[in-house]
C-alpha cells in the first residue's frame, strides 16, 4: 500500500512539473497533456522494462492515466488564473524526484536486488521522467547542470537502503530517504549547493604561452 500511494503521488507531482515545463514553454493543450505524462511515467516505465515487471505499472492499472491527465489540467487551469510563483517547476520536481526515487528503491529491494541495483534503481526512477521532460521542452537536463540534482537521488536511494536493511521499517525508510532528496534538492535550489567542478586544461594554450 505504501508503494503505490508513494507511485500515485510521485505521478501526480511530476505531472504537475511537466504541465508548468510545458505552460511556461506556451505549449497547446496537447503538448501539455503530453509532457505532463512524459514527465509523470518516464523513469517508472525505464525501471518496469529493466526489472521485467509485467505488465507495465501505468498500462496494467487506469487511475495512474487518470491522476496524470487531472494532475494536467488542474495545473493548466490555475496557470490561466494565477501567477506561478517562482521556483513552484523546481520545488515541484524536488517533490516528484523525492516520491520517485524511494519508490524506485523500495521495489527493487523488495526483489532481493543488491545493493547497487537498489540504489541505481531508485535513481533511474527518479531521474528519468524529468531527463525526458526537459528534452521534449528544449531544455537543458537537470541532470546536466552543476546544481546536485542525481546526486540527491542517490543519496535518497542509499538512506532508504540502509535504514530499510537495518530493520528500520518500511515507513521510516521511505521518510529517512525522501527527506534526504528534497534537503538536497532546496539547498541546491536556494543555497546554490553544487559538486565541485573539474575544468579541463587547454594544453595547446599553455605551450602557446602569452
């Protein structure tokens, strides 16, 4: 029950980031609707065809179309009557990357996967449906820039593994490792939290000399 009211959520809110991505892009209905359900189902379609779960988690159960395309349109309609407020894209893709990577996470685990799988596939989970968001809407991936944004993900997947292995239960896991990603996240967000950078030399400059 826990996995799949942290899916719908997880549906839910990425569907909202992918709407305001394509709102913000002034996209037709159509494309909204599409970049919504991209968004909301991307990185749990990628993690059901690599653990081989069948049927698909959206195609095998209906509200998952339904939550996305009401999640949409709620969205498109409060962008036609208000004014978003800034950082609303980001805060609710923190939420969605939160939602998806313990969801992600706790699945595989519950397959017996090692470790490593765990914690890859909670960060697939997470990070995919915005990867594929931002390329539809022409923009640069999240998980290109220099702000932690994989790395929160990871951290997540890790915290819930380790509380979860630890006998911790399944709920403390699920909110040990969501707080870590949506910590993460705001502090990238607002406090410009990033990892160090490695510039590479241009060697044919320095044997130019001045």
């Amino acid at each position: 029950m826990i996995l799949y009211t942290l899916d719908l959520l997880g549906v839910a809110v990425f569907a909202i980031s992918g709407a305001l991505m394509a709102a913000r892009k002034e996209l037709d209905l159509l494309g909204v609707v599409v970049a919504a359900t991209v968004t909301a189902i991307g990185g749990g379609t990628l993690r059901d065809l690599l653990l081989d779960r069948n049927p698909i988690f959206w195609i095998a159960d209906p509200t998952y179309p339904t939550v996305i395309l009401v999640a949409a349109l709620l969205t498109l309609l409060y962008t036609r009557r208000a004014r978003v407020p800034e950082g609303a894209l980001r805060l609710a893709d923190a939420g969605g990357l939160a939602l998806f990577t313990v969801s992600g996470a706790a699945i595989a685990a519950r397959l017996g996967l090692p470790a490593p799988s765990v914690v890859l596939m909670g960060t697939l989970t997470g990070c995919a449906g915005g990867l594929l968001r931002d390329v539809l809407c022409n923009e640069v991936p999240l998980i290109l820039r220099r702000d932690v944004y994989a790395t929160a993900s990871i951290a997540g997947a890790i915290a819930y593994l380790v509380v979860w292995r630890a006998g911790g239960g399944e709920l403390p896991a699920v909110l040990v490792g969501m707080v870590f990603v949506i910590v993460l996240r705001v502090a990238a967000i607002y406090r410009g939290l990033h990892l160090p950078t490695f510039p590479l030399r241009d060697h044919t400059k320095d044997e130019e000399g001045p």
